[in-house]
C-alpha cells in the first residue's frame, strides 16, 4: 500500500534543488506544448518514462503510483482518436505521458516540506502585490501531496470491502464514496489546522 510519495534515495534528481526541478517540467512541458513532431514527443516521453521508472521502487509500485492517471490519459486517447486524426491523438497522448513520467519522478524525489518552502518562496513576490498568500498556496499543496496516498488507500479500501463481500468492484461507482471519504478527511484537517491558527499566522 503507497504510505508516501517520497521514494527514498541518493539519484541524480534527488540531489537538485526542489526549485530546479519543478523549472524542468515547465520547461519541458512548455517545449512539448509548442512543438507538433510525434519524433520530438516520443524521445521526451521515453526519456522521462527511463527517469521514472529508473528510481529506487519496484515496477509495481511505480505503475500502481501512476495507475489512475494512465486510465485517464488511455480514456483521453481513445476519445482524441475519435476527435481528433491518428496523428494528433498519438501526439496528444505523447506528450502527456512525458510530462506525468517527469512530474511523478519530481513528486518522488522531492520532500513535502521543500516543496512548500520553494512554492512560498516562488509566489512571494505575487504576495507582496497582495495577489495570493504565498504560505497559504504554500501549504495547500503540501496537504495535496500529503493525502494523495491516503485517497489510494480509501480506494483500495473499497475494493476489498467489495471483495469481501463477493460484489463486483466497478471504478465508476466507486467515485462516490471515495469522494465522501475524501471530504471527511478534508474537515478534519481544516478543524486541525484552524484549532493551531496556522492560517490566521
């Protein structure tokens, strides 16, 4: 069962600095967006597919991490195919999965904390012109990060509540619960942090 996004371990990317990573996906996801090559799009994905799989995990463990995101982006696919030309689609498809197997290493090799301490300190300067508060945005997205694997386990929850129960297990009607659950945890953790005034600091 995934317990955290955090792979521990000593590769290349682990040893950037959080700022120079989350720069790479913009990079890298701007330079995709802006090119139609299928060639161009293919050796990115491969290439980010080889760094992602290339961590300190099992096979498993990294498909399962990425399990829901590739059923969304396989449903997109067959839908671009309709929409859209063979080609488009493919291109549609590649560049997707590039920037997920990018993003996903990134999530993998970076702490929650750095993540957070980078975010503030990027949106500082949106802060002082009264836009955004820089440790609110800050700490949103460290409690995304946080409970994602608490959403995969409430999912696995389910299906072997339904296995034990000799019910077929159907993703679809799972969407409801799973979001029940999702909320009750979100009003737990906004009493805890409204009971230490985080958010009026």
């Amino acid at each position: 069962m995934l317990t955290s996004l955090y792979v521990e371990g000593d590769t290349f990317l682990h040893r950037q600095r959080p700022g120079v990573k989350l720069a790479l996906i913009l990079v890298v996801g701007l330079a995709l967006y802006f090119t139609e090559r299928m060639a161009v799009q293919a050796v990115a994905m491969v290439v980010a597919g080889a760094i992602y799989f290339s961590l300190p995990m099992t096979l498993r463990e990294a498909i399962y991490r990425l399990k829901p995101v590739l059923f969304a982006i396989a449903v997109l696919g067959l839908i671009n195919i309709w929409l859209l030309s063979p080609q488009e689609a493919a291109v549609s498809t590649l560049r997707l999965l590039a920037v997920v197997f990018l993003a996903a290493a990134v999530t993998a090799t970076t702490r929650i904390g750095d993540f957070m301490e980078t975010i503030t300190w990027a949106l500082k300067p949106a802060e002082r012109l009264g836009i955004v508060r820089a440790a609110d945005v800050g700490l949103a997205l460290g409690l995304v990060l946080r409970f994602l694997p608490d959403i995969f386990a409430h999912y696995e929850g389910l299906k072997e509540a339904h296995a034990a129960r000799g019910i077929a297990f159907r993703p679809m009607k799972a969407i409801g619960p799973l979001i029940i659950l999702t909320l009750k945890d979100a009003d737990a953790i906004a009493d805890a942090i409204d009971a230490r005034g985080i958010r009026g600091r």
